[in-house]
C-alpha cells in the first residue's frame, strides 16, 4: 500500500502535502503510467487521515492532469512522468522535502543536465541595458499606448528581417505575432484552428505540448518517428488535423527530417483543408558542425505551416517572448476571430529586443554562443570519452544543439540510474522520460543537456555520473 508520512508540516494542509507527495512521486518515476492508485476510502484508513483529505488532494491531482478517473474502477497515473525537461523533482528519501521550491530545486546538484537553461553571464546584459536606456529616453510617449495584437511593428519588422538572413523565410511583417511564451501562441492557435481538431505530437517529444493541448480540451495523440522524422503512415492512421513537429532538430532524438519527408508532410496537409503543420523551430540556431537546416515553411509552396520559435534559449529563459509566422491564408481568420486580444509582452520589452536584432547585437551574440557550445560541447564529449566507466558507450546526436544521447551498457533500470546519479549530486533525464508510452522506449539512454552547466563544473560532474552508472 501506497504510504506518506504527514511528520512535520507546518503551514501547508493535510491535502497539499498529500498532493505534492503523489505529484513528486510520479514526476520522479516512482509512480508509473497506469499505476492504480488506492480508493480514498482505504487510502485514508491506512494514512490515518479524513477521506475528504484524500478526495482533495485527487480532486488537484486530476485538474493539472497528473492522475484521471475511471468510473468504477479507481484512479490511475496520468502519461506525465516525462515532462522533466523543464521541471525534475528527485526520487523521495526519508530526510528530504517532499516539494522543493522551484527557485532551489536544483540546489545542492553539482550539475544539472536537465533543465538546459543558459547560465546567467551569457546573457548580454551591458548592451541589453544600454538599450533600455536608449527606449527610455526615446520611446517615452510610444510606451504609454497599448501594443498592437501582434505585438509593435518595429520588431515584427526586425523579426521578419531575421529569419530572411538567417532561416530563409520570406515573410511579411503583419504574419508574424509576438507572444510571452510559446504556451501562450500554442492557447492562440488552438482558439484560431478549434477544439474540435485532433492535434498530432511527436513520440518521443517535449511532454509538455501534450499536456498544454490537453489542459485546453483537445484531443492530442501521440505518434511516432521513423529514421527520417514522424512516421507519415502512422500520422494517417491517427486521424490527427494538425501536426505538431520539430523538423529541423528534433528534442530529444536529434533527428532531422528529411527533405522528402518534408514534402510528404506538405502533401499530407494539401489534402483536406482543415490541414496544418505547427513547425516549432525550438533550438535550431544551435547545429554545431553543419549548416543549419532549412526551415519547412521556407518550402511550403501549399500555406499550411505555421512557424514558431522563442528568444528563451537564445537570450534567456526569463525573456519570455516569442512568436509565430501564420500562413496568409489564416490572417485574416485570426483577425476575426482573436483580433481584439492584447499582446502579451511589454511594449518596453519588444522595443528593446527590436533594436536588440535591428542594430546587429542579436547575430553577434548568436555567434559567440555558437562558439561557446561548442566549446562546451568538445569538453563534455571529452571527459565522457575519457572515463573508463563511459567506455563502450555509444554517444550518439552530438551535433544536434544543446544536447545528446550516451547509450549505456548496463543492467540498471533508467530508474536506477536517475536515482543513483542524484544520489551523486547529479541531475539527468533518460531518453524513456519522453515518451508517451514508456514501456516500448529503448532504456539505457541518457539525454545529456549541458547548457548549464559551468564549464569548470564538467570534469567533477562527468566522474560523479561515471561513479553511480558503475554501481
């Protein structure tokens, strides 16, 4: 039986520890897709508390999609467990927290190759304030009026010249829409395109676009890759309208479409006309030893693509904008339908990143981050090459941006081997993490993400991992 103690808490009720304990445990793997969890009424014998405490804490559970009901059967355990590219709680132990505050969950880990977030003194904020300054003393009468819907003109303008030098877009600046998020433009298109279309992700994939589809009320299936990108026969198969994929650098595989499947996922959307392709071209500035790979909309000869991308891995997570470049043949449908809402980020933000892309900074400071990954690329795949406890590993998507796979050879379980690394002091996620049906993921495969982690750091980190992977 299922058992948590409630020793200790001081200002939180019964119910939010209970709910957090639960929720920890499945964001940590302890509890699995399909685990059936206790009724309330022999949960709450057993905790020695109120079954109202019970309903309480399942009633939460429920509304962030951690568990669902069925009728006269019980509880089960959502397909959640893998959203930890952004959010990874430790396995429980009997002296630590059951919920960590967010701003020090990753306090105490001598490196963290989840979350992927760039260190704070690669921001460039010397120029970055300059510029605030100049916005201040120049924009002050423009800063008091409400932003257009899309967000102000001079960064649509900028953005648009940017992904003409550097991603091949030829787009208008009124097709491009700025937004605080790219879960905020996900909530947008969804309203545009309807709930009542079936939404296709990709599997393996970032976990947390499923669960952003699903907290809006849509159906979303899970469908998988094929050596050449989403499996096309399985996209029929899944009845799915809109197909949400990342064709230049798929997260976490690396995978790239390939050009052929690109024009297969063009047919497919030209033949019905509730069709379309959301092309997320998350981390894509980031290929380290070729070119970077052409965007499917600079192909799209049908209209159905809509891009986005964000400025979060490129400046900071903390810079929360970014934006999407709608098909013309939507504009006016947006305009009708999602015209009157406001844009999202400050007009002092946008004026600041406009200059910021507008003046050259923006490419500038791509380049020294392209320098720098690399770097820190050579480094990690060094020290992994050189410990004995990493030989006969296979490394594999080393070019593939912030991160890549190590094919392990081991008898641990990729439960095991999270448990065991943290226990060293060392944050890590397996490849079986992301996907939507675990039990047919390859195990074994740790995803290495190394944005964050400070490069006199690496050398300690890598003989902390090789340590517990050895056991």
């Amino acid at each position: 039986m299922l058992t948590y103690t409630f020793d200790g808490i001081q200002k939180e009720s019964l119910y939010e520890h209970l709910y957090k304990c639960i929720r920890d445990d499945i964001l940590s793997g302890t509890l699995s897709s399909g685990y059936h969890l206790p009724s309330k009424r022999t949960f709450a014998k057993n905790l020695g508390i109120s079954t109202i405490t019970v309903e309480n804490a399942y009633a939460g559970l429920i509304a962030e999609g951690y568990i669902y009901s069925v009728e006269k059967k019980g509880y089960f355990v959502s397909e959640v467990s893998a959203d930890i590219s952004r959010s990874v709680i430790p396995a429980r132990a009997a002296k630590q927290p059951a919920s960590p505050d967010k701003e020090t969950e990753t306090a105490g880990y001598t490196a963290d190759f989840v979350s992927g977030s760039m260190l704070p003194d690669l921001f460039p904020s010397a120029t970055w304030t300059k510029l605030m300054r100049r916005v201040i003393g120049g924009k002050g009468s423009e800063l008091m009026r409400q932003s257009p819907g899309g967000g102000i003109g001079p960064l649509r303008e900028a953005i648009a010249d940017h992904l003409y030098q550097f991603r091949g877009l030829s787009v208008r600046p009124g097709q491009i829409f700025i937004g605080a998020g790219t879960e905020y433009l996900y909530g947008l298109i969804i309203q545009l395109l309807g709930r009542d279309k079936t939404f296709a992700v990709e599997d393996p994939g970032y976990r947390k676009i499923t669960r952003i589809y699903r907290a809006n009320d849509v159906a979303c299936t899970a469908v998988p890759l094929d050596p050449q990108g989403i499996d096309m026969r399985a996209l029929r198969q899944s009845g799915a309208s809109i197909a949400h994929i990342s064709p230049s650098h798929h997260f976490p595989t690396g995978i790239v479409t390939s050009i052929s499947r690109r024009y297969e996922l063009l047919g497919w959307a030209a033949e019905a006309g509730d069709r379309y392709i959301i092309e997320d071209d998350y981390d894509s500035e980031f290929r380290m030893n070729s070119r970077l790979i052409p965007t499917l909309r600079s192909i799209d000869a049908v209209d159905r693509v809509i891009y986005i991308n964000t400025f979060s891995k490129t400046l900071a997570s903390t810079v929360r904008i970014s934006y999407m470049v709608l098909p013309a043949s939507l504009i006016r449908a947006f305009e009708k339908k999602l015209g009157f809402y406001s844009c999202t980020v400050p007009s002092f933000n946008q004026y600041t990143l406009a200059e910021f892309i507008r003046q050259g900074y923006f490419a500038n400071h791509i380049n020294r981050l392209r320098r720098y990954y690399k770097e820190q690329r050579n480094r990690i795949l060094s020290a992994f090459k050189e410990n004995p406890a990493f030989a006969g590993a296979e490394i594999r998507e080393e070019n593939s941006g912030l991160h890549f796979l190590i094919k392990l050879h081991t008898e641990m379980t990729d439960a095991e081997l999270k448990t065991a690394a943290e226990r060293n002091g060392i944050r890590i996620s397996c490849l079986s993490d992301y996907y939507a049906r675990p039990a047919g993921a390859e195990q074994n495969v740790l995803l290495i993400q190394y944005a964050s982690v400070a490069p006199e750091k690496i050398s300690a980190a890598v003989e902390l991992l090789g340590k517990a992977v050895s056991r």
